[in-house]
C-alpha cells in the first residue's frame, strides 16, 4: 500500500528560499518529479529533478538554500569573489 506522501512533499517546498523556479510537476508512486525553469541565453531550459523520499527532497532542498545563501552573503560582502 502506497503512502499519500503529497502532503509532506507540498511542507517541504514550501521551504524552498531561492531565486530559481521550480514547480510541482508529480507525485505519483510516492516519486516526486520537480521541475526548474532556467533560462539560458534567452530560451527556457527546464531541468527536472526526481526524488524517490521526503529525506531526498529535504536534502536538495537544504543544499539550494545554502547555495542561495552562498550568493546573497557574496554579494552583500567587501571581497570580490573572483579576482
């Protein structure tokens, strides 16, 4: 018997801080497929991401964050991040 884990994936993206975009495209078989709009050069370039448990998609979701706070905390900083 399959879980309705639909409700504890829609918890944990609402966690999501970051400029990006992503959508919900599925949960089904207890899979959630996301989807990132990305646009390089002007087209749109959606990248989709899988994840087979709520402890996956915590993780990548922690690891965007990071990133994103990775940037924020460059750019708001005296150090010029490439030189």
């Amino acid at each position: 018997m399959a879980l309705n884990l639909e409700p504890v994936y829609q918890e944990i993206f609402k966690k999501f801080e970051t400029r990006k975009k992503f959508i919900i495209r599925s949960v089904e078989n207890n899979m959630l497929t996301i989807e990132q709009d990305e646009e390089i050069c002007g087209q749109k370039e959606p990248r989709v991401f899988e994840f087979k448990s709520p402890r996956e998609f915590e993780e990548f979701v922690r690891q965007e964050n990071r990133f994103e706070l990775d940037i924020v905390n460059q750019l708001q900083g005296n150090q010029m991040p490439y030189r």
